[in-house]
C-alpha cells in the first residue's frame, strides 16, 4: 500500500555484514589440551604450567569474566 514505508520487495537479496569477529586465543586453546594431556600423562607440573599460561592468555585476551576462563580453574 502507498502507507508503508518499504515492504518486502525493499529489503530482497540483502546480507549481514560482519564488521567484527570475536577474538579466539588459539595459542591460548593449544597450551590448554596439552596442559590436560600432560596430566592425564602424570605429567603434573607441566601441565599445570601449561594450564596456567593458557588462563593467563585467555584473560588477557577475554578478560576476567569471561565464561570460557572458568576451564582453566
């Protein structure tokens, strides 16, 4: 109807565009798992050295209240 601002036929073949991409700490994921498999190993010390390095770049790249830092604890 001539009321409408713009109707359906306005908005066809538009897409998002993505203008940001959550940061995603890979290192910080890789010193996790074999921080976990060095323990699973017996391998304490290591992989708690490990463990504690991929909270710290976690942190570091989330920040404290970050959902995804509560595995490394």
């Amino acid at each position: 109807t001539a009321n409408e601002c713009f109707n359906e036929d306005d908005i066809i073949n538009i897409y998002p565009l993505i203008k940001q991409v959550p940061p995603k700490p890979s290192d910080a994921y890789q010193f996790f798992t074999t921080g976990q498999q060095k323990i699973q190993q017996g391998l304490l010390r290591e992989g708690f050295e490990l463990i504690s390095e991929a909270h710290n770049l976690l942190n570091n790249v989330y920040g404290p209240m970050h959902p995804e830092i509560s595995m490394c604890l």
